[in-house]
C-alpha cells in the first residue's frame, strides 16, 4: 500500500514553454501533497505544500507564479512549470501523506525535466 | 529552525567493509522525527527507518543499523558487510511537530561499494 505515482517519468521541452507533472496516489487519499526539487548532486529541497482544496504554501524563493500547483482532489496534484527555463532543469519529487499514517511521507518515482 | 548535517559527502568501500553514515541534526522541537533514504541511480528515494524522539532505542535490520544518540544530536546509520547493490546516495531527513510537517534533509552521501 501507500503507492504513489508521478507522471511522466521524464519530459523535454523547449525553452518559454509550460510542463505539467502529476503525482497521484494510488491507493490512499492524500490531504497532504509536497514538491520537491533535486538539482544534479544536489539535496532535495522543499518547494510547496499543497493542502486538497486549498491553495499551496510555497517555500521561501520559489516563485509562485512560475510553479503553479493544484491539488484538486484527495489523490491528485499537479506542479505546472511555466514558461519554463534551462535552469529549471532539474528532477521534480512529489510526495503524499495519508491522514491514516500522518508520520510518513510516501514518495513518487520522480520527473526529471529538461529544459532545451 | 531545523537542520540535518551530513559531513561525509562520499565514501568509497570494497565489498564486505562496514561503513557507517553520520548524520547530526539541529532542532529547537522536543517531538521530531528523522529518517535515513536511499536514493539509488535511478532515482527514486527508498524509506529506510523513521525513528521519533521519544525512542532512543537503537534498530537492526538485517545488514542495516542506526544508532540514535540525544545527547549528540546524531543518527547514524551502519551498513555491515557491503554489497555492490548498497552503493547509492543516502539521505539523512528530520520533521518537526510531531512528524507531519515537511522533512528537512541532508545534503546527502554518495556511497560506492565496489566489488
């Protein structure tokens, strides 16, 4: 159980243009959803909190308007890219909390993004 | 404000050496927890421990330890008798407030163990 996914697993696009990246869980229903980002040998670091139904909270220096993130249902959030940069490159991580098991933090394979 | 300090930032082992990951953390919480990953090359973090504050006990799984001192601030991590497979980057990671707020992690430790 506590299965979570990302789709795509990895995505190219040209510069100036919008990504969108889901992160699901399968089999549990996330009131919690973070974002985080992972630069080349880099540590993760917490982008958003996103809250179903509410609007996300986002870390110090990450850009609201650049980093959209919906979390329209209890298994469903999304973090749209806009306009994306080649220094937006990076490897996207989501992660899912389950009411049931409010200790955890059940992590998505990941989406690597490379911006051209 | 929480931190989590991984000063060894690669270690290179042969097959079969122990090692063992430091980790020391920095929090003004008295309930927090703090967890190892492994983050192998394709790059999905694998949760390996989750030990809250209040259980100083240390905990063996298998080949996997983690020595959890207070006093020190510090949970590290050991790996006994190396495996090709183990070679990886491991994430030491701290929440506060009871474990439902965001994790704070390490910079991290890029073991290779070669055969």
């Amino acid at each position: 159980g506590a299965v979570v996914s990302q789709h795509p697993s990895w995505v190219i696009c040209k510069s100036g243009t919008s990504v969108k990246i889901e992160c699901r869980s399968l089999d549990f229903q996330a009131t919690t959803m973070f974002w985080y980002r992972q630069f080349p040998k880099q540590s993760l670091m917490l982008m958003a909190t996103s809250n179903e139904g509410s609007k996300a909270t986002y870390e110090q220096g990450v850009e609201k308007d650049k980093f959209l993130i919906n979390h329209a249902s209890l298994t469903l959030s999304t973090l749209t890219v806009t306009s994306a940069h080649p220094e937006d490159s990076s490897f996207y991580i989501c992660s899912a909390r389950s009411p049931s098991r409010p200790n955890e933090q059940f992590f998505g394979p990941g989406t690597r993004l490379t911006v051209l | 404000a929480q931190k989590v300090t991984q000063a060894q930032t690669e270690i290179s082992v042969v097959e079969k050496e122990d090692v063992t990951l430091d980790c020391v953390y920095e929090t003004r919480d008295t309930t927090y927890y703090l967890f190892w990953y492994k983050q192998p090359p394709s790059g999905e973090l694998v949760f390996l421990i989750r030990r809250n504050s209040f259980d100083e006990q240390n905990e063996i799984s298998g080949r996997y330890s983690w020595n959890f001192q207070k006093s020190t601030s510090s949970f590290n991590f050991t790996i006994t008798a190396s495996q090709v497979v183990d070679s990886a980057v491991y994430f030491c990671a701290l929440s506060e407030g009871g474990g439902s707020e965001k994790l704070v992690f390490g910079k991290g430790m890029k073991l290779t163990v070669n055969p």
